[in-house]
C-alpha cells in the first residue's frame, strides 16, 4: 500500500468528485483514477460506487477513509518532528562527567547550549571516570568527560578539554606545607586520601607511587573531592588533587605543593563513540565545546 495512493483517495472522499480532486491535487483525472484503482486492487475492495452521477463511498471506503486520515496525519505529525530535530530544536544529549569537573568550564557551555537550544534536553550523570567509558561503549551515554588514558582509545573521538597537574594538597601544619614542591618518593609514609577505585585518578596516583618505589597506604577513599579536602583539613591524611580544584581551595586551610620528578600529568577529555551516529544536536554540542575551549585558551 503506497501513502500517495491513500492520499489520492481522501482527496477523492472529501471532494466527492474525481475532477475537484485532480484539480487540488494537480493531477489528470485518468492519473487520479488509476491511483484510486490500484489501492482498491492492493485491498482486494471496491472503496468508491462510481455509479451515481456523484461518488459515493462503499462501507469499506468509509472505513478506508477513517483510517487513511489517522495514517496520513500520523506521517506528518512524524515529519514535522523529524524537521525539528533536524534543526536542532529537539533532542536529548547524555553527558557523563567526573565529580571534580563540574566546577570548569562546562558550565557555562552547557548554560550557553541551553539557551541556544531549550527544546534539547541535556541529561548529565556524575560518576567514577572508568563507569563512565564502559558506558560509553555500552551505548548508555552520548559524551564522557574522562581523565586519559582511557582504554580502547582507537574507539573513540577524542577532544582534549584541559592539561594540568595533580597538586599535593596538606594540611597547613603538615610537615611538607612549607615546600614549594615534592617528589612523590617524599610521600611514601604518608596516609593518602583518594578517590575510589572507579576513579582513573586512584589508579593514576597509584602507579606514580609504584613508579616511585612504594605502595600507598590509603585510609579513605570517596567519590567526591570537597568530602576528601575536608578530611585532610581533619588532618586524617594527604591528597594530590588537579591544580584546578587546588586553587579553589581556602589558603588558610589547605596548602597545596606542586608535585615533580615526575609530575602527574592530569589531561581531562571529552570522548564519543567513532562508530555511532551523531545526531544534529550531538554535532552542535560538540561545537559549542569546541568553541568554548578556543575562547578560553
């Protein structure tokens, strides 16, 4: 059953004559009527009684024409949503992000993206950086702000947002407040505070240690960073934190120390699947991000 035939039809009902209808429809009449013949022969049913002087509809083209008109209006209720998607008034993005990146720069994105595109709705999910690739590649989320390295990285686009260092954060009192910078082997009898194993920032402070020469004694671990600064203000341990975050914190109540030989290099990214269709909503986020990142440098 072809919808251009059923739309022919209706035409036909609703003018009651072949004639009024080809001429709204810009059509020849023989065309009208074979179009009309040929959706009768697809439902093996005689929808019009031609022969009165004017048409009338057979019971089976009175129930044809119910449902025709529910089908046509159906087809473009569904192309007048498809034409607003394509122009970007509606969506729904999924963005995964880590706890500690939500004080940077994607808030005034995501503000900026609203306001261009209130009909998107953009759902963002915090939580540990490696949850957050496996939903990725689950389908489960559109974007992912990660720490790199990520594993399967030949499986994803990769955006880099911001390149910083991981900053030990102390306790004023604490015997390496005063220092302008550590190496990591200075921290081998200290109580570290980390994030949780779902974090790739406790697995990327665990291999500098090891790198270092020792393993790290971890008294605390959490999934967000103001709960963990709190408890080095308690004087319960240290942690190295993004110098990002270090500067936001109260200078009379936290020290923070660069950290050298090595450094620990803290590359946060924007990641989606290369194999996934990117819808137009999904092409415009990346824009604003792309836009923003160029504004800020």
């Amino acid at each position: 059953m072809d919808l251009k035939h059923l739309t022919y039809f209706v035409a036909v009902a609703e003018a009651g004559s072949f004639t009024q209808a080809a001429r709204k429809l810009h059509v020849t009449q023989p065309s009208l009527s074979k179009m009309v013949r040929l959706l009768e022969e697809d439902l093996g049913v005689q929808l019009i009684d031609r022969s009165a002087k004017q048409i009338e509809l057979t019971d089976a083209g009175l129930s044809i024409l119910r449902s025709a008109k529910h089908i046509i209006q159906s087809f473009e209720d569904m192309s007048s949503e498809l034409e607003e998607v394509v122009k970007l008034k509606k969506g729904t993005l999924r963005l995964g992000i880590p706890p500690m990146v939500g004080g940077y720069f994607l808030p005034s994105v995501i503000e900026k993206f609203s306001t261009h595109y209130p009909q998107i709705k953009l759902q963002v999910i915090e939580q540990g950086g490696q949850s957050l690739e496996q939903d990725i590649l689950q389908g489960d989320l559109d974007f992912s702000m990660v720490i790199l390295p990520v594993k399967n990285e030949e499986r994803y686009h990769v955006l880099p947002c911001i390149n910083e260092n991981l900053k030990l954060v102390v306790h004023p009192e604490h015997e390496l407040a005063e220092q302008t910078r550590i190496q990591m082997n200075q921290l081998e009898d200290e109580s570290f505070i980390l994030f949780r194993k779902d974090f790739t920032i406790h697995h990327l402070i665990k291999e500098n240690c090891a790198a270092a020469g020792f393993e790290p004694k971890i008294v605390f671990e959490s999934s967000q960073w103001d709960f963990m600064t709190e408890m080095v203000a308690a004087k319960y341990g240290i942690t190295l934190l993004p110098e990002g975050i270090c500067s936001q914190l109260d200078a009379k109540r936290f020290s923070s120390v660069a950290v050298v030989k090595p450094a620990i290099p803290w590359q946060l990214s924007m990641i989606w699947r290369k194999d996934k269709y990117l819808s137009f909503a999904s092409r415009e986020w990346i824009r604003f991000v792309e836009t923003e990142l160029s504004e800020n440098k």
